[in-house]
C-alpha cells in the first residue's frame, strides 16, 4: 500500500522549517500532501490564494507532492484523501506538549499514526508568528522564508 502523508497547517506563511520537514517526509513517504488549514472564524494575515501561490513556488519541480485545502478535521481529510499518516514538525517540548494528545486522540479516532520529524537545527526557532511581526514591522524575512517575494 502506498504511504501518503498529509501534512496538515496554517502556513500563514510557509517557512524553511516548514520546507524542510516537508523535505524530510518526502524520503520517507511515497507521496506527502501539504494540507493548509481554512477555519473561516479564524484571520490569517496572508490570504490563502498567496500562501498556497507561495508553498507552491517552494517546490517547483517536486513530484509526489501535492498542496491542498482543508476545512474541518484533519482526519476526515485524511480519510477523503486516501492519506495514511499525519506528518508534524517538532521545534521542542511546547510543540510535544500541544501535538501528543491531538496525535493520540486522532489515532483512536481514525486508526492515523502521527509522525513527528526534527527539523534541521539551524531552522529550529524559525516561528511563522516572529516571521509576520517581523514583517508588519518592516524587516526583512528572506533568512526565515523561501521566495519571500512571492508573498510580500
Ligand atoms: P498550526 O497552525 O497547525 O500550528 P503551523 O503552520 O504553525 O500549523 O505548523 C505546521 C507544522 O509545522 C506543525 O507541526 C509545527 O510544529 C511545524 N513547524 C512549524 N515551524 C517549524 C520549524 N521551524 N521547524 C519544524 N517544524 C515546524
């Protein structure tokens, strides 16, 4: 059976930590689906036309990747999707903390293994909520973000 991994966030933007979980999971999968969340009570501050334009110029000629939408839960997207397990960054305990019960909770809900990957050290701190105060005030993200002209 083939092994899809969706890869399920806001992305609001898409950073080099992101890009390199996103990297990692595709030695390992047969195909990896990056899944970007639209909950419509919550502001994003790119809109989603831009952060998928973006993500999409981060992989030009990547095969076995797929970018997608999603609304609701990420299991029902994976079940519509045919995806066999969740990918997830983890940056340090907070992110474990936060991602253990969410990955336990969609186990025994849908039968969906969670996969956590460790992202390059160098890009462990990178954080989309620094990156776009960063931006609003006036600094520059190209460190943090691929093809930041893409989004700005
Ligand atoms: P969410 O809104 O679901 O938290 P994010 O867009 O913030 O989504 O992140 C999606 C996934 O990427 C999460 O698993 C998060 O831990 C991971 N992630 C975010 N930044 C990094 C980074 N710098 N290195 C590795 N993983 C990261």
């Amino acid at each position: 059976m083939k092994k899809i991994a969706c890869f399920p966030g806001s992305f609001d933007p898409f950073t080099k930590g992101h890009e390199d979980i996103v990297r990692r999971g595709l030695e390992l999968f047969d195909e990896v689906i990056i899944a970007v969340g639209v909950n419509t009570s919550k502001q994003y501050y790119f809109p989603l036309e831009k952060r998928l334009q973006h993500i999409q110029s981060c992989f030009p000629d990547t095969a076995n990747l797929r970018i997608a939408t999603f609304e609701g839960l990420t299991v029902e997207f994976c079940k519509n999707n045919g995806c066999t397990h969740i990918l997830r960054g983890l940056r340090d305990t907070k992110d474990f903390n936060y991602e253990q019960p969410i990955a336990l909770m969609n186990r025994t809900m849908a039968g969906i293994e969670t996969v956590f990957l460790l992202p390059d050290p160098n890009l462990m701190a990178i954080n989309s909520t620094i990156v776009r105060e960063i931006l609003k005030s006036g600094g520059k993200i190209d460190a943090f973000v691929t093809n930041s002209n893409e989004l700005v």
